[in-house]
C-alpha cells in the first residue's frame, strides 16, 4: 500500500509530484533541489551551497518517511555542469562514508529554476 510522504521542512513540490512516496518497506525520493523550504529561494548562487542543501532537503524527507541516509540503496545525480563532480561528490560522500549507494551521475542541459544540482533516491524503511 503506497503513502504519499510531505514536509514542510522540505520545499513543496514544484508541480504534480510528491516529495517521496513509501510502499512496500521502500522509500521513492523524488528529487531535491537546492531550495530552502521557507522562502523557495536558493540556498546559494554555488553549486557547493545548493548540494549542502540538497543533502539537507532529502534528508528531511527521509526521516519524515522513517528512513535515513542509512538506508539509502539508491541515488541518481543530476549535475548543469560536469566540472563540478568533484565538489559535488565531495559534499555527498560525506553522508555516505561506509557502505555507499549504487549511483549515477549525469549532467544536464537544465534542471528546474536553473539549479546547479538535483538529487533523488531510494531507500528501505
């Protein structure tokens, strides 16, 4: 049986999607950008400063769903521009230090609001 997962502590969708959906013990992250969730205004003009919140965002959507980084299986990295892998990596590995994901990275023409990065995974409850 599938649940519609929402928090406020993450911005709101952005058109006809939820911030995650759990069904079956799994948790379907739809993907982040680096918004904060109060104003809908990026965190920053750098790519550092929206994956920070990125990473911030998603996680608050995993814990509203009972999950966490922990139990992530799964992610999908969405960059504008493939120079900033490094920093990028850098920022999310630091949530992942054992036993990391499956994942894959690939750039973009252009991602919503002209974000630097999105994000999505899945993770097990």
């Amino acid at each position: 049986m599938k649940q519609i997962i929402h928090t406020s502590k993450a911005p709101a969708a952005l058109g006809p999607y939820s911030q995650a959906v759990t069904c079956n013990g799994m948790v379907y992250c739809s993907g982040q950008i680096g918004i904060l969730p109060d104003s809908g205004a990026f965190a920053g003009d750098t790519t550092e400063a929206q994956t920070r919140q990125v990473m911030i965002n998603l996680g608050e959507v995993l814990v509203k769903a009972g999950s966490g980084f922990g139990n992530v299986v799964k992610c999908s990295i969405f960059l504008a521009d493939m120079d900033d892998f490094p920093i990028v990596n850098e920022i999310y590995g630091s949530y992942f230090k054992s036993e990391p994901p499956a994942r894959e990275t690939v750039a973009v023409k252009t991602l919503p609001k002209n974000a630097r990065v999105e994000i999505s995974c899945v993770a097990y409850v």
